[in-house]
C-alpha cells in the first residue's frame, strides 16, 4: 500500500507542475508572442512522465494547445496509462 500512496503522491506533483507549466507558456505566449516560451518537448515530457492530468486540466483551463492533435494523443495516452497503472497497484495492494 505504501507504493500506492508514494505513486499517487508523484501524480499529484507532476500534476501540478505540468499544470502551471500549460498556464505559465500561455501567459507567456500571450504575453510576449513567440519569444521566450516553455518548449513543446518540456510540456510533453512532463506528461508524460506522470503529469497527464495536469496538463488536461491546464489545456483545458488556459486554453493552450488545443488545436495540436499530437499534444491530445499524448494526454490521452499518458492519461490513461497513468490510470491504468493506479489501478494495477491499488488491485494488487487490495488483494
């Protein structure tokens, strides 16, 4: 149970960080145009790398990037990954 919680507790980190990351590139794109941005490849990684609900959540509440077709893929993918995952070691821990 100990894995569970400790994983679910890197969700929620990498959540958050992916999330203001998503705001943060959006204030700065409307702020200042293409200069200085978050790159793509940082957004992508961070969720892959276990923030996919963040970014949902921040791609949805800034409204940024949400024409980028590989941008869904990778969420959706991350996202349900991530889930899956979850569900696998709560299955396990429970049982």
């Amino acid at each position: 149970m100990t894995l569970v919680i400790i994983y679910s507790c890197y969700l929620v980190f990498m959540s958050l960080v992916a999330f203001f990351l998503f705001l943060k590139d959006k204030g700065m794109a409307k702020k200042n145009g293409n200069a200085v941005r978050i790159k793509e490849k940082t957004l992508l990684g961070c969720v892959a790398l276990g923030g996919a609900i963040g970014g949902f959540i921040g791609r949805i509440v800034a409204h940024h990037k949400t024409e980028k077709f590989y941008f869904s893929v990778t969420i959706y993918f991350s996202l349900l990954l991530q889930l899956a995952v979850l569900g696998c070691m709560i299955y396990l821990a429970v049982r």
